[in-house]
C-alpha cells in the first residue's frame, strides 16, 4: 500500500474564482477519481486545513492506493 499527500496554496484569484472556489472546484474534481482508478483505495481531500498558518497551504489531499501487481 502507498500513501500520498499532497498539500498546495492557491492565489487569491484564477481563472477568475477567489481562492476558496477554486479549492472547492479541485475538491469535487478529485473526490471523482476513486471512481475512475480501481487502485485507490482511499481518498481524503480538505480545503482550508491551515488556517492559522497560511504560509504552509490552502488545501491538502491524502490517499491511499494498493500497489499494481
């Protein structure tokens, strides 16, 4: 079994959405992968974990898969 985290911070405004829009869009983009790849087996994604220290991250995805045999 793997685990992978991954954690980003978003500008203020892309493709003009404000930051947490665009964490909530990458949020229910990413819950959709289980569905589509059979060997994850787990998928976390939060937007907004570190608030009180911004200068780490906005937003962080956690997930476990089986390795391919």
């Amino acid at each position: 079994m793997i685990r992978h985290v991954v954690m980003w911070k978003l500008k203020e405004v892309a493709d003009g959405r404000g930051r947490m829009e665009n964490a909530a869009l990458i949020k229910s983009r990413l819950e959709t992968l289980p569905a589509l790849i059979p060997e994850i087996l787990r998928l976390e994604v939060e937007v907004d974990v570190l608030a009180e220290r911004r200068d780490r991250g906005d937003a962080c995805w956690r997930w476990k898969f089986s390795r391919s045999k």
